[in-house]
C-alpha cells in the first residue's frame, strides 16, 4: 500500500512539475513572441485554463505527501517526505499570495480593457513562476531521493 502511495505522488508530484516547467520555461516563450493582442489573449487563455486545474494538483500533490509522511513515519526517508510537503505548502501559498491575484486580472483582459501595465503584471507574474517552479523542483526532488 505504502509502495502505490509513493508511486503516485511522486508521478503526481513529477506531472505537476513538469508542466510548471513547461509553462515557464516554453509556453510563455512562444506567447511572448506573438504579436502583442495574441500575446495577451494566449496569457489570459492560459491563465483561465491552467488557473481551473492547478488548485487542484498543487493541493492534491500536498495531500498525498502529507499522506504518505504519517503513513511511512516510521521508513527511512520520512524526513525527505515531510520537507517536500512542506515546499509544497511553501508553493501553495506562495500561488495564493503572489501568482493567484495577477492571474485573476490576467484571465479578465482583452485587447480593448487590459490595463497599461499589462506586461509589467505578467512580467512580475513569470518571475514568482521561475521561483515556484524552483520550489516544487525541490520537492519533487526529495519526494524521489526518498524513495532510494
């Protein structure tokens, strides 16, 4: 039982990460290189899409760690565990903080009522993202060193 837990989350945990890393590192690269309406408008679409499904991973990835620290309290590696959980809370608030209220906006805006400073918001945004990403790289990675 213990061995299917570990396995998915740390697959759960691992999917989450590499879409992060994706969106930060490919898809805002191929958005921004669009034409400035297409820019904005891929932004907004990404940010109602991947807004809707996000909460539920990041919270998801969190619940299954936490599962597996009080189910393998006493294996080797619990310590890895309870630190990966606590980066994702870490990322969890982090979004809800920094990345959750500019999305908000973001997902709102057209081309006729985005604000002025609409690049300088998503500008902001990508660089919270680079550090979240940074973050649940960090945990996904103790979630695999625990398993060795």
């Amino acid at each position: 039982m213990l061995s299917t837990l570990q396995v998915v989350t740390t697959v759960t945990v691992g999917l989450m990460v590499g879409v992060e890393f994706a969106v930060a590192f490919i898809m805002n690269r191929i958005l921004d290189a669009l034409p400035e309406d297409s820019r904005q408008l891929g932004h907004a679409h990404g940010g109602r899409m991947l807004g809707a499904l996000m909460p539920f991973w990041y919270v998801g990835s969190l619940v299954l760690s936490a599962i597996w620290a009080v189910a393998g309290r006493h294996h080797p590696g619990v310590g890895l565990v309870v630190t990966a959980a606590g980066l994702l809370i870490v990322s969890v608030v982090m979004s809800l903080l920094l990345l959750v209220p500019i999305n908000n906006r973001n997902k709102t805006w057209t081309p006729e009522n985005r604000p002025a400073d609409w690049q300088k918001q998503l500008r902001r945004w990508g660089r919270y993202h680079y550090l979240r990403v940074a973050v649940i790289v960090a945990a996904f990675t103790l979630l695999v060193t625990a398993l060795v």
